[in-house]
C-alpha cells in the first residue's frame, strides 16, 4: 500500500500547529510541520511527532468498560449508556440534580465537541459543575468581565507588531502561548528584536523565554503584584499617561492614581525583589515605546493575587495607550464570533456558593479546590454521582490526596477518557472517544484568542473503527440520558437520531456562514467550512483589528480601570505588606517558595504514556539555586524531600543557576506509580505527584482558582540518601 499524507493541526496544546500526517499501511510514519499552515508556518514541536504514539498505544482504550472488582471488563456502549442513564437518573430523583457533579478537563476545549459538554452541564441543571480554568485561567476570566463586561473578553497580544514585549510568569518558547495562540513563539519572539524591539521577561526562574529576551528580571515568586503597583506609581507621577485619552474610553483613572499614590519604588522593590530603578526603567520604557504589551498567564494566575495580577497588567496596558490598538493588547475577530454573542451571558459571581459559604461561583461553576470536599462531607447537597471529560484531577489539582477515595465513595462515577488514569481507575463506567486522528473538526474556541485571525479545517487521517463514538457523540448520548424523556425508548431514539444529524462541524459550518466574513453576510465570496476543507494550510483572515468599543459589555460601554473591589483589595494587600504580612514573606518553617515548571516534551499529565516524549534525564525534578542547595550540604542529583505544610514528596534535585535564590521549581503532572493505572510506560517512569504539596484551601482571593505558585516548602536530603547522586537517563 502506497503512503498519504493528510494536512490537520496538532491538538495537544492551545497552538494547534498545522502538521503533515504520513501513513503507510495503517500506520504512522512521519509526523511534520505544514509549511502551507496560515499560522504555524511549518513550525512544529516535539508533542506533535506523538500524535501517532497516542493513536497506536496499546493501551489506549478502543472499547466501553465497567468496573467488576477491583478491575474493568468489556461492555457493549448500549448496555453502558443504559446502566450509567439508569444510576443517574436515580440519583437525581435520590437527591436532587446537584447531587450528579461534573468535571471538565482542558483537552475537552481542544475541540468542538465541547458544545455538547456544555449541553450536557446544561441539562444536568446542577450547581456542582468543576473545571481546569479554575486551575490556569479563572483570574484573567474574571478580570475580563469586571474591566470589559464579559469572561470571554480576554485580550491576546498582538506579537506580530508589537515594539516592545514584556512576558510575566509564561514561557511562550514551550507551550506557544496560552490564551494567546502563537505557534513557534520563539520566532514570533525573536521577531520583535530583529524589527529593533526590546523583550524583557519577568520570571523568577530564567525560562527558555528569558533565554531569547533582552533582559531578565528574576522576580521574587508573588513579588508581580508589588512590581506593577510601582510601575502604575511611576507612571502616575512622572505624567507618562494621557489623561484626556484615559477618560475618553474607560473610567476610574482618579482611584488608579489614588490607589499606587504610595507605592513607590523604593517601597515595592524589597516586596518584589526587584531593584528600584529597574522598576522605574520598565515603566518609562512601556511608556516609551511605539507600542508595547505586557503578558501575563499561568504563573502569575495562580497566585493569591492573581486577579489583582492581571488586572494591573490590563491597567498597564490601558493607560499607556496599548488597549486595542496594533502592538498592543487586542481582539481576535474570528471566523465565528463568540465574543460578541457571548458578552450577554451573564458571569452569575455568587449567584451561589460550596457548601461551606467560602467559594462563590463565577460562570457557573465553582472552583476545583472544592471538588473532595463537597463529595466527602455529608448532608443536603453533597455530590453522589460524577461524570468526569478528559481531565485527571486526582493528579492535576490539589485535594490534600483525597480525592481519589472521594471518587471511590460515589455512587456512581462515569468517566469519558481513553485510558485509565489515575482518576479514571475510581469509575464505574470509563467511555473512550475514538483517537484524535480519526476525528475532523473545525476548532470554534483557540481562534477567539489566536494572535492572526484564522479559519482551519482538522481532516480525518483514519477511518473511525467500527463501532467507535467521537467525544460529541458520547456527550449526545449521555444528554439523552438525562433528559426527562416521556417514553424514553421511543423519545430517546428519535432524539439521538436528530444528534446524530447535528455534528459539531455541522454547527461550525452554521456558525461560520452567519459569522463576520461568512456567506450570509459576505455574499457568495464569504467564508465557509468547505473552503476551509479545500485549503491545505487553512484560510488567513488578516492581523487583528481595533474593535474593543463593538464588544465592549460594560453598562456604560467604557473600560473599567478600577473596580471598587479591586482597588479595596489591593489596599489590603498594600497594608498587610507594611505589617510584614507579604506575599513574599516566608512562612515560619518553611523558607523556599515553590513554583511549576514547563517541558517541551510534556503537556500536564498527557504524554507520559508516549516513549518518545519521556526519554532522557528524570524531568520531574527539584530546580534549586546551587546557594540554596550548598546552604543545604545537597549535590546535583540526590534525592531530596520537599516539605510543606499539606504533604511531603521525594524527587530528585537538579541544581541550577537559571532559578532566583529561594526559590524551588517542580513540574506537575507527574506520579503515575499508584495501583491500577492503565499507563504502562507512564507508570515505569520517576515522578511524584507535586499537587500533594498544595493546600487547596490556598487560593486567589477572587476566583477560588488554586494558588499553586504561593506554596513555602523546606528542602531536605531524602531518607536514606548519602549524597552524591547523578540524574539517571532513560531509554
């Protein structure tokens, strides 16, 4: 049989780089960058070469299984979508429909088959409905929402154009931008500088980013709330704002400047640790520059202060006249237009809360910090039942290692997800979608927040095996399910019969047509999806362009630079600071703060099932300071303990110059040695599991979104361990 090659995207991350997929004799045999994609441009990482290792594993689930025991056998899907339809269903009649909780996992927005998650959180009509954002994303969410009058408005940089680059607790070289779809960010980086730009990235550790900037200001970890106060005073008091210009589009510039009044500094450097005059050049130099933008994400979000984080650095941005203009912060205008529909939604903050009153919703759903709690303590409300889609939270969150016998306590637990991981090994029912490569999509979310509007097509490079269910399709049937059906046999045929005519690329094909450069609107040059299917590379709509006042949902249409309960916060902090009570403080006992860490090879706790991707030196290692390792008499390699006040974990430690003195980075989504899980590659490999160290009762003030960038730790030799041990390498 003669090779094909057939043109889609890389799913694994938010970048979606366009890839070339070889096959010859049902098998993978090259995976490469597609030149022709609008773009990615022939760029690749190494996670995209793993897509054909995730389709051939062998222990990928191809089939329906229900738990017998303590291990799972075989079911047929009708068999499984009845049983699982039945437990349900009785325990929303049991005790209410908020007793069936739901978790959504971030591979879940990776395609469109997210619309029938939602449907299905729809139809569940319950309050105990969780998610990865409030794990990576919640505190930009929000701050979108109380500045631009909805969640969705989170603006993305414009890095193509951009003069000046300034990158706060992300590392865009690794994982291509995040709520910032930029695939081959190092290019995109590098590109700033040829053009005579400057990229300056602020991070206590000096990140495969800070490797490509200009300058590198080594942070203290939760230092970034103090350090943007003092830029915003420096800004305010050296009259490098247009104050006519502020008042025109937002309101609020009087308690800005009232708010940073004192924060001068001189009193924010010891806080940040960062030196006062290089506070006060980043400042001059964002004012200065032609256009500028400063980007936060991850590692500032999940902080306490994340909100009050990225609010100042919309603020920075905003008054320094980089909001919604080239080079700047924009907004993408994407083939379908979920921003501008979506601003009527409303955010629902606190409409109710966990049952112990502490955490409110926001969207809809709370916050994952939550999640054991509200399985484990009984009474009215407590969850019974869950329904988990393609998310690992007994690895990916902190529960204080709990969660997995909550999960063990339900009633009844259904997981959608093709292995079994250390989360799915507690369901009753695991329903595997087919493999990525064997579905055709047209992604309706990453281009909402891509840096170049775009449309793609995701083209099919296998056949879907007899038998198989995309992820959609499974939703459609559990959605079936739950719905008060009269004569359900009858009904609920008719019902997964009109599903199975609404796919999720049918309803993207609606979408684009009605959308701003669709057909209906555009006439018969406009944009469809079979256009899309027909260019190898995809369609490029152009650069990004102003459009802020169109999608503006605030009631009087203008930015909101200071929210009341922002800048109240913020003065608590500034107060607290003064009382030594800083976010930089070390906690007694503890005298290192802990931070996560980005591999290119990695991708939260994906991959590691994938040879390829797991070879070489252990990567779930302890980054220290060598002056923080001596003071400790620790060598490069030994086995160290890592302490905190919620648990204790054991890994190696890997001694290096590229992270701020007091400060320790370990990755997450490692750990993959407990009984029962599915992963035979994953399970052989070193790791622990760094989430045990989190408190989930530490989070960001606003959102509830888990504050795993705030945790103090003590380092110790491990146990046992005399000293002098090497990094080992691994097949």
């Amino acid at each position: 049989m003669s090779a094909s090659t057939i043109a889609r995207q890389c799913t694994l991350c938010e970048a979606h780089c366009g890839i070339l997929v070889t096959v010859e004799q049902d098998r993978v045999t090259r995976i490469e960058g597609n030149p022709q994609d609008v773009l990615s441009n022939g760029y690749i990482c190494p996670k995209a070469t793993a897509m054909g290792g995730l389709h051939h594993d062998p222990d990928r689930l191809r089939a329906p299984v229900r738990r017998v025991g303590v291990s799972f056998e075989p079911v047929g899907w009708e068999e499984a979508f009845r049983e699982i339809g039945q437990r349900l269903r009785e325990v929303r009649r049991q005790h209410g429909s908020s007793a069936i909780g739901m978790y959504l996992g971030n591979p879940a927005a990776h395609s469109s088959s997210v619309l029938y998650a939602i449907m299905l959180r729809a139809v569940l009509l319950t309050r105990n409905f969780f998610s990865a954002s409030s794990i990576d994303q919640f505190p930009q969410e929000f701050v979108a929402w109380r500045m631009f009058g909805s969640n969705v408005l989170m603006p993305v940089i414009d890095i193509d154009r951009t003069d000046r680059l300034v990158i706060l607790g992300a590392n865009p070289a690794v994982s291509n931008g995040s709520i910032t779809t930029m695939p081959n960010a190092k290019q995109r980086i590098r590109a700033v500088r040829r053009r005579g730009g400057k990229v300056v990235v602020i991070d206590p550790r000096r990140t495969e980013t800070a490797r490509l900037a200009d300058q590198h200001v080594a942070v203290s970890p939760g230092g970034d709330v103090y350090l943007l106060l003092a830029m915003l005073h420096v800004l305010v008091t050296e009259d490098l704002c247009d104050e006519a210009a502020i008042g025109a589009v937002s309101t609020g510039w009087e308690h800005l400047c009232a708010l940073v009044s004192e924060a001068t500094a001189e009193r924010m450097a010891p806080l940040a640790g960062v030196d006062a005059e290089t506070i006060r050049v980043l400042a001059r130099e964002h004012a200065a520059a032609a256009s500028a933008v400063l980007y936060a994400r991850i590692g500032v979000c999940q902080q306490v202060a994340g909100t009050l984080t990225h609010w100042l650095v919309n603020a920075i941005n905003a008054v320094t006249g980089n909001l919604d203009r080239p080079g700047g912060q924009m907004f993408a205008t994407p083939p379908i237009d979920v921003a501008r529909y979506t601003k009527y939604l409303p955010a629902r903050y606190g409409a109710w809360t966990d049952r112990s009153g502490a955490y409110k919703s926001f969207r809809s759903e709370l916050p994952v910090a939550v999640l054991a709690d509200e399985i484990l303590t009984e009474g009215e409300g407590q969850i019974r039942a869950m329904i988990s889609y393609a998310g690992n939270p007994v690895l990916s969150t902190p529960q204080r290692g709990r969660l997995g016998a909550a999960l063990d306590s339900l009633d009844s637990f259904v997981a959608v997800d093709m292995y079994i991981t250390e989360t799915t090994r507690h369901a009753d029912f695991i329903l595997p979608p087919i493999s990525p490569l064997e579905r055709e999509d047209v992604n309706v979310l990453f281009p909402v927040f891509s840096v170049r509007n775009n449309l793609r097509y995701d083209a099919r490079v296998f056949d879907p095996p007899a038998g198989g269910l995309e992820d959609w399709q499974i939703m459609a049937r559990l959605i079936t399910e739950m719905l008060p059906l009269p004569a359900r046999r009858f009904t609920g045929r008719v019902l997964n019969t009109v599903f199975d005519r609404v796919s999720p690329v049918r309803v993207a094909s609606w979408g684009v047509a009605a959308g701003p450069y669709g057909v209906l609107r555009r006439g018969r040059k406009g944009l469809t999806v079979a256009k899309a299917r027909a260019a190898v590379g995809g369609i490029d709509l152009g650069p990004l362009r102003s459009r802020l006042r169109s999608l503006i949902g605030t009631k009087d249409r203008k930015v909101c630079l200071a929210p009341d309960d922002f800048v109240a916060a913020a003065r608590a902090v500034l107060d607290d600071a003064r009382e030594g009570k800083a976010f930089t403080t070390p906690a007694e006992g503890y005298d290192l703060k802990l931070i996560g860490r980005r591999h290119l090879r990695s991708n939260n706790s994906w991959l590691h099932n994938v040879p390829a991707m797991v070879r070489g030196r252990d990567r779930c290692t302890a980054l220290m300071h060598p002056a923080d390792a001596a003071g400790r008499g620790l060598g490069d390699g030994e086995l160290v303990a890592v302490n905190s006040p919620t648990g204790s974990i054991v890994v190696p430690l890997e001694v290096s110059e590229d992270i701020r003195v007091g400060t320790v980075a370990i990755p997450h989504g490692w750990g993959h040695g407990e009984p029962g899980v599915g992963w035979t590659v994953a399970a052989s490999v070193p790791g622990a599991n760094v989430n045990l160290l989190h408190d989930p009762a530490l989070t960001d003030m606003f959102s509830g979104t888990a504050a795993v960038n705030s945790t103090w730790v003590a380092v110790t030799r491990a146990p046992g361990e005399t000293g002098g041990r090497t990094g080992v390498e691994r097949d």
